[in-house]
C-alpha cells in the first residue's frame, strides 16, 4: 500500500503512522512548575540527539484544548528538567501520569511514586526509577500542526548529571539492560519490553569508529 499522510487516506482502521517508527523509548519527565508543584508526564516522543556533550529532546503536542503541555511550560520556566527511565516494573505509575491533570496536581502523588531529591537541578527524580539524566533546557521548536492540537513543541535539553542505580551495572561494567527490563511505545495502545539483546560489530578497518559505538573509554 502507500498513502499521503496529508490525506491520512490509508484506509486502515487506525492511523499506522506511529506504528513504523517503533519501539520508542520512553522519556519520563518530571519538571518543576513556577509555584513548585512536581510534574511528572511520559513522552515517547523521545530520543538522546547526541553524547559529548549528552542532548536529548521530547516533542510535546497541544493539549486537547490547544494548550502548551506542563512539561513544556515549567521547562522553560524553570530551565530544566529530568528524564527518568520507563520500566516494567513501573508501567502502571507510567500510565497514570499521563492523564491530563491541572498544574496544582502533584503528578507523582497522582502516580504513586516517590520523590528523590535532584543533586545539579531543582525537579525531582522518581525514585523507584534505575536511570536519571537531569537536564538543562536548551531550546524549544515548535512545528505547526494541522490542527490545534497537532502543534509541537520539541524541547531539547543538556544532560548535567547521570544516575545509574549500581545494581543495574553488570559485573562487565555495562548496564544490565536485561534486568532493567526498560518499556518502549509500538502504535495504537500497545508496548514492548527489552527481554532479549545480540551484538553486531561493524566490520572493516575503523577502529575508532567502532569504539565509538562500545562507549569505549
Ligand atoms: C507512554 C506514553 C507516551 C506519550 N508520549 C507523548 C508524546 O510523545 N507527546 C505528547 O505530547 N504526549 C505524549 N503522551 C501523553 C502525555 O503524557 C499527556 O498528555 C500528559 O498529560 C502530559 O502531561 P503534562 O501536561 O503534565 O506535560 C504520552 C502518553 C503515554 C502514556
């Protein structure tokens, strides 16, 4: 088959857009807001943009009444944020901050999940969570959507400090993916977990390029 997604004439039941970009990462963001109530909102929308030094982004869209969402606006008001890994263990708390609450509501109350106190930014991290990026705002931009709500914003953000829980570090030094068990969005309201890893080396001559890719030191 092929379509224009200007149309979206695919013909399908559900729009297969968001499932050919898959599995996405899930970024699971906590802010501040300007009177200090916590935020705490998942993105799949999500992605590291490069290492030295660590950018990553999330792409918010408009709310359904067209509004910019919390994230968006207490990142850019108070010039930071975290991500906290998405887990198995932590899908349900996940899910639930993700409804669509007014600012005053303290997200991980709404969530069930606990505060860990931050060490270079103000937002919390999410305690029960393995891994921590805690970020400075850098930038937001915005696409123009078709509709109000398919506006987005894409805010990119500086990694300042790492937290990796030591007992997800494997004996090897790597991080044991297998136990995190991290959760990813497909389409539609589906998910997967990382339950099975193998390991390709690039072949030729380039060393570098290929230390690169290990994280070598
Ligand atoms: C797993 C998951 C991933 C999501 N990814 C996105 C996303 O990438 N962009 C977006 O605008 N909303 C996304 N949402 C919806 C937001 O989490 C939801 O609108 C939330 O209420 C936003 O909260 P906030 O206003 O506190 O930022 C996602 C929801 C779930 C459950």
């Amino acid at each position: 088959m092929f379509y224009e997604p200007k149309g979206n004439d695919h013909g399908l039941p559900h729009d297969p857009f968001k499932s050919c970009v898959i599995p996405r990462p899930i970024g699971w963001i906590s802010t501040l807001s300007s009177d200090g109530i916590p935020n705490l909102a998942p993105y799949s929308q999500f992605q590291n943009l490069t290492f030295d030094p660590p950018y990553v982004m999330f792409a918010a869209n408009q709310t359904t009444d067209g509004r910019r969402k919390d994230t968006v606006v207490n990142a850019e008001q108070s010039g930071e944020f975290v991500y906290n890994m998405a887990t198995y263990d932590l899908r349900e708390a996940v899910n639930l901050s993700a409804q669509q609450v007014p600012p005053e509501v303290d997200e991980f109350e709404l969530a069930g999940v606990t505060k860990a106190p931050s060490k270079l930014v103000k937002a919390h991290r999410v305690a029960e969570s393995p891994v921590h990026f805690e970020c400075l705002y850098y930038q937001t931009l915005r696409l123009p959507g078709n509709s109000r709500m398919s506006t987005v914003d894409i805010v990119i953000g500086k990694v300042i400090g790492i937290h990796i829980k030591d007992e997800f570090i494997a004996s090897d030094g790597k991080l044991n993916v297998l136990k995190i068990r991290p959760i990813a969005r497909l389409g539609y309201y589906d998910y997967t977990i990382v339950e099975s890893i193998f390991e390709m080396i690039i072949p030729g001559p380039d060393e570098k390029l290929r230390s690169g890719m290990e994280g070598a030191r």
